[in-house]
C-alpha cells in the first residue's frame, strides 16, 4: 500500500467514526468527565435510554422511526467504503443470511457469556456508586413504545457491530495492525462510547469489545454479533422495565 493509499485509508476512517460511534464515543467520554467533575456523585447521578420511545405522539413516533433509519447510514457508508467490484462486503463480513441459523445460536450463546457477567458488572458499579444509575424508556406508549425500542436496538446492533468489527478490522488490518491491537483498541472504543454510564459499563464494554473481537477473529463473521448485540439491548429497552412495572418492589 502506497503512502497516499494509508493518507486516503486514514481519512476515510476519520470520517466514518466522526459520522458516527467516534462521535458518540468523544461525547460520551465528555458526559463522563463532566459526571465525576459534578459535586453531586456518580452514583446519584441518573441517564436515560431512549428518552423518545416513550411518546404516544403519532408525529413524534414517525419522527422516531426515521431518525433511527436516518442514524444507520454511516452503516451503509461503512459498508459501501468495504465493497470491491466482484466481491460483496456483506458477505466479507459475516452480515448476511447464509449462516443465519448458527448465528442465532452463536448469538445466543454470546448473550449468556457477555449479558449476565455485564449485568454483574452494572449491579456491582452502583452498590460502589462509581456508575450512573440507567433508566429505560417506560413502555407508556404500548405497541408503539415496544417498535421503538426493538427499532433502537437494532440500530444499536448493527450500528456498533459493523463499525467497530466488521469495518474497523478490515481498515486496520490494511494498515498493517495486528490482531490484538486491532482488538484491544476497538474494544478500548466501545467502552468509550459507553463512558456516559459510569466506571462500571466501561470495563464492562471493554470486555464485551475483547470477546467479540477474538470471536470475529475466530469466525469471521459479524452476524452472531449482531444477534447478541440486538437480544442483550432488547433485554436492557424492554424486558427491564416490564420487569419493574411486574416486580416493582425487587426493582
């Protein structure tokens, strides 16, 4: 690879990141900051998920669907950047239907390995007050409510999952990075990007980031993380706070 193709390779990830998860990560880590600067501690400090998805508005929730639609276009962008004539990047990457049955039951598996450890994490964030408490978006609205929310998940899904492994791996493999360096700093993003929520999600989506990355490595294929990625958010949107109107004295 010549020194213009890395410049060009360079930027091209610049903006990609900056048009989506390196956006969000810089903001996060500017939450965080602002967070444990606060005379108030981390651990009285509240955020919200989906704030929108509990409206009933009809406009607000057409508003909400497009701009979840709107936020997976740097998604496409990271998959068109990946395309070569006579070679699909979907396939490249794992992000297709062949498989699809495995991969559900990959995903599933990942679920089990990174959910449960990460909801340990969380608990044991707040009993030390080093993270924020995470409040879902009450299912008021009903069925509209319960679209939104798998709606955002999906989004988060593929937006993270396609980024930081499917598009970065590929773009920093070309550099001439090596494998764990590429799944250290990826996963290194991640807990970034999620710095909003306290000390605790930070380390635990670091270590999410590790064990997708070895796995992409492993199997080549985004897919499976996708499916954990969508199941674990569609767990945290939707089952917690049916949980909590269920059980509201456990929760």
């Amino acid at each position: 690879m010549t020194h213009v193709s890395r410049t060009r390779l360079w930027w091209e990830i610049a903006l990609v990141l900056a048009l989506s998860v390196g956006r969000s990560a810089f903001f996060s880590v500017l939450s965080f900051l602002e967070a444990v600067t606060s005379p108030v501690s981390l651990g009285d400090q509240s955020t919200s998920l989906n704030p929108g998805a509990a409206t009933v508005d009809p406009w607000q929730v057409v508003s909400q669907v497009f701009s979840n639609l709107f936020n997976l276009a740097p998604v496409a962008l990271a998959i068109y950047f990946l395309w070569e004539p006579g070679r699909s990047a979907l396939r490249r990457i794992g992000l297709d239907f062949r498989l699809f049955g495995r991969d559900a039951g990959a995903g599933i598996l990942l679920v089990v390995i990174i959910g449960v450890p990460g909801l340990g994490l969380y608990a044991l964030g707040r009993a030390l007050g080093i993270t924020v408490q995470v409040g879902a978006a009450p299912l008021d609205g009903g069925w509209t409510a319960v679209m939104l929310l798998a709606l955002a998940a999906l989004r988060a899904g593929l937006t993270e999952e396609v980024i930081f492994i499917g598009y970065l791996f590929d773009r920093l493999r070309r550099l001439g990075w090596s494998t764990w360096t590429i799944i250290l700093s990826t996963a290194a993003l991640r807990g970034m990007y999620h710095a909003y929520q306290g000390v605790g999600p930070i380390f635990g989506n670091i270590a999410m980031g590790v064990v997708f990355g070895w796995v992409y490595h492993r199997w080549g294929r985004v897919m499976p993380l996708v499916v954990a990625h969508v199941v674990i958010d569609l767990i945290a949107f939707i089952g917690y706070p049916l949980a909590a109107s269920w059980w509201p004295g456990l929760f």
